[in-house]
C-alpha cells in the first residue's frame, strides 16, 4: 500500500477534534492516562529496562507515553500523522523540560530513512484505525535494530469485545466517545502472530488488559479476549 494511502481521514478528523484536551485527564483522553502505568510496567518488564534506549512511539498522538518513556531515561521519537495533536505534545513538552523528537510523517515513510535504529518500537492502541494494520507492523520491524523488540497493543475481535469494547465503553460507561472505534478493525491475535511470522519475528509475550467497571481499574493479565498487548523479537 503507498505510504500516503495508509491513513484514514475520518479517523485522523476524530484525534484532531479533540487534540487540545490531550493532557486534560477527565477528558476523552481519561483512559490512556489510566493505563498508561500499566503500559509503562509492560514496556519496561519486555524490553528488560528501558533507561538510554532509542525508542520509537508510533502513532504518538499528544505524546503520554513519549514522555513517560523519556522521564525513565530513554531517547524518544514519536511520530504521528495527526498534526494537531503532535502541536499540543511539543507544547506539552516545553512544560516537562524533556527532549522528545516528535515527527509529523507516516511509520511507512519514516522507516524508508530510519531502518535498523531503534531499540524498541512501540505502537499502542493505533492499529484498530488504520487501513493497513499490516503495512505499519511491516514497517515497525524495518525501523527495529537486529536484537530489536517490537510492542504492539489493539482490540481483539470477538463477541466479547464488541460487547465490552463498543457497547459498553462507548455507550453504557461512556468511557470513550462513541464512535471511537470500529467493530470489523479489531484484530485478532491469530491474525497478529501471522503478519509478525511474515516479517520474521517471533512472538514473546501476549498479555490482556482489563478494565473492572466496580473498581475503576485497569489490570494486566491473562484474558487477551478484549484488549492485549503482544512483544515480538526477531527469529534466533
């Protein structure tokens, strides 16, 4: 797919809508804040540390985990196509005193420059709204170092997620506003694992992340049927 096919404008519209509240942590934005320890602990445990690694966030948006990884001492690169909201993270940025190279250009593009110079490459909760899932793991893997580890994070899709993920925190808890996500875009993690084999990574790690509606937390663990973050390495 060209690289400049690989972005969907509605989807692009949406971020861009609400971009000014990105830091705003009662706002639609309100669950990444929540999960983003949890997303930290997880990058930190699979990557075994994280402190003077390059790291690449892709799909970045207002750049909470960006700055997250760069408060633990890593060399961070966020790229995102949504303009506005890579305005509001290198605002934020002068207000943390961190340095973050954030870029406004396609994973696809930016590897054609970038291939093999990152540590690792994460990239969360963006590629349930994209056209080509594919195309931006294939490039993620093109950007990793030989020794290199890829983080991935997206909706798995099944009746259960739907239910949770749609009906649910959509409508029901409004945790998210409706229309964020679409049905027929989650992925499966067979369907992950197939496109991860393709570009000759393995898979080390698949961990689900619930959200428990009597807490109001999130957890780690062994349920993947909603949402799950997958750890993948080049084969041996």
């Amino acid at each position: 797919m060209p690289v400049e096919s690989n972005v969907d404008p509605a989807e692009i519209e949406k971020f861009q809508s609400i971009a000014s509240r990105w830091w705003d942590r009662e706002s639609e934005f309100k669950p990444l804040h929540e999960i983003n320890p949890l997303r930290m602990s997880y990058i930190e445990k699979q990557a075994h540390g994280i402190e003077g690694k390059k790291i690449l966030d892709v799909g970045c948006g207002g750049g909470i985990l960006c700055e997250a990884l760069a408060h633990k001492g890593a060399q961070v690169t966020g790229i995102d196509m949504a303009e506005l909201s890579l305005k509001v993270a290198k605002l934020h940025l002068h207000e943390a005193e961190l340095d973050i190279d954030y870029q406004h250009v396609s994973v696809e593009a930016f590897a054609e420059q970038n291939a093999a110079q990152f540590d690792i490459v994460t990239c969360l909760e963006l590629l349930e709204h994209v056209p080509d899932p594919a195309s931006i793991i294939t490039a993620a893997t093109r950007l990793l170092k030989a020794d290199g580890t890829l983080i991935l994070s997206t909706l798995n899709r099944n009746p259960k997620s739907f239910a949770l993920a749609i009906l649910g925190a959509e409508y029901l808890l409004r945790l998210l506003p409706r229309g964020t996500h679409e049905y027929q875009r989650f992925i499966k993690p067979s369907e992950m694992a197939a496109v991860l084999r393709d570009n000759g990574l393995h898979i080390n790690d698949i961990t689900g992340m619930s959200y428990h509606p009597l807490s109001q937390r999130y957890s780690l663990g062994s349920d993947i049927d909603v949402n799950y973050l997958m750890t993948a390495r080049f084969n041996d």
